[in-house]
C-alpha cells in the first residue's frame, strides 16, 4: 500500500473542528441508535478521544474511507496502514485493526441457532444451572421471538430468600424494548420445593391479564427447584401444564 499523508487545510484549521453538539457523531448514534449513522461517523466515534475532537475525528475518518474507497475497503488493512495517516497514533492503528478482525470473525464464525423454548422441560432444563445454589429467589423473563427462539434473557429481580417481588410493567418493558412476540417468566424457590405460593399463583393472574393488554403472549411460567425437593420428581412447576394460563 501506498504511503498516505493528509495535511489539515487552512479552512478546516480556522474553523478548529467546531460542530454543534447535536451533529456529533456520538450524540447522533446515542440520539437515532448505531443503524442511524453513516461509515464516516461510525468511524468517527471510533477515532474520537485522546485529544481529536470530533470535528476531527470526522474529517479523519473521512480521509480514512476515501482512501480506502470504502468502509469494505478497510477490511485488508494493518495497524501500519493506520499509522501512515496523519493523526493516528500507534495505540488507534492498533484498536482499528483490532475492530476489523473481530468483524471478520464475527462474519466467520459458525452460528448456532437460539434455544427454542416451546416446553417447560427445556425451561427448566436451561434454567437448572443457572438456579443451582441460589440462596435467594430471582425471577426472570425470556423474551420470544415468532418461533419462540431466545431473544434475550432479563434478570427483572433479586428478592430475599422467601420471596422476590415483580411487576408486570418490569417484565413486559423488556419485552417490548426487544420487539418480543411472547415471553417466558421463570422465577427459583430456594427451599428446591417449586410448589406455587398463594403470591405466585396472584402474580401470574396479573401478568396473564398485562400480557392480554399488551399483547405479547405469556407462554408460561415455570417455577425452577430440585428434583430431590420435589414431591412429583419433576424439579419445576409450570403453570401452562396446570392449567392457569
């Protein structure tokens, strides 16, 4: 690769990179999400920091993506390339290297498919592990995608060890915010015993009548406890196979 040598014009330098806040990079992606964005300003807040400016960071990174013909462009570059722009540093060559090769491995790396969530055995299966031990009830909320696919998993509370308390508009938040088609709600009993308390049974009729109301499907909710503490064997409790929802 050619050396590349940029100078700072004399406009540019007159008028010191000054933008309104509102054009900055950062506060755009923070203000319209990062899909909002353009390549130069992505790699604008990349480049920002250690005393560029963005009105800076933008001219570089536009200098960046001319040379380079376009953001695709950048994928074949070394730190060395980088460095041999006027600007950056041996530390930012490095970091934008970096960026590349994780999204070639990104790109590269075999996907597995989401865990599928369709039966309260492999609710409870998932679960298990991450409820082994716990000394205080913790109550989560899977949110679905159509093919009741994962999501994301939100850990909506931390209770004390004899009870958690929730509220419909924590669990259904997170799943509106990840455009979910229907949600699990999990929550552990410590004693390992997942028989439904009288306040379990009262916050499922809640959250059945806020998933109407919103309309995202509650799929169910499954109570995680032991196997060896469970008078049916089973180590879980759900409330779709007993019929209350």
């Amino acid at each position: 690769m050619n050396q590349v040598t940029f100078t700072w014009g004399e406009e540019s330098a007159r008028q010191e990179f000054k933008m309104a806040v509102s054009e900055q990079p950062q506060q755009r992606l923070e203000t319209f999400g990062v899909k909002a964005v353009s390549d130069t300003e992505l790699l604008a807040i990349i480049l920002q920091g250690g005393g560029t400016c963005p009105g800076q960071a933008v001219s570089m990174a536009s200098r960046l993506l001319a040379e380079a013909g376009s953001i695709a462009g950048l994928a074949c570059w070394k730190s060395t390339d980088y460095r041999q722009v006027k600007g950056i540093g041996q530390m930012k060559g490095l970091q934008l290297a970096a960026i590349g090769e994780i999204a070639r491995r990104m790109m590269t790396s075999p996907r597995t498919a989401a865990p599928c969530f369709e039966t309260p055995e492999r609710i409870a299966a998932h679960f298990a592990p991450i409820a082994f031990g716990l000394e205080v009830e913790k109550f989560w909320v899977l949110c679905l995608n159509r093919k009741n696919r994962l999501i994301r998993r939100v850990e909506v509370t931390s209770g004390t060890a004899g009870s958690t308390l929730v509220h419909p508009r924590e669990v259904f938040r997170e799943a509106i915010k990840e455009a979910a088609s229907a949600v699990v709600c999990v929550h552990n009993h410590p004693s390992g015993d997942p028989a439904p308390s009288a306040a379990d049974v009262r916050v499922t009729r809640v959250l059945r009548e806020a998933a109407r109301t919103v309309e995202i499907d509650l799929l169910d909710h499954v109570i995680v406890g032991s196997s060896e503490s469970d008078p049916t064997g089973l180590g879980y409790y759900s409330f779709r196979d007993a019929g209350l929802l």
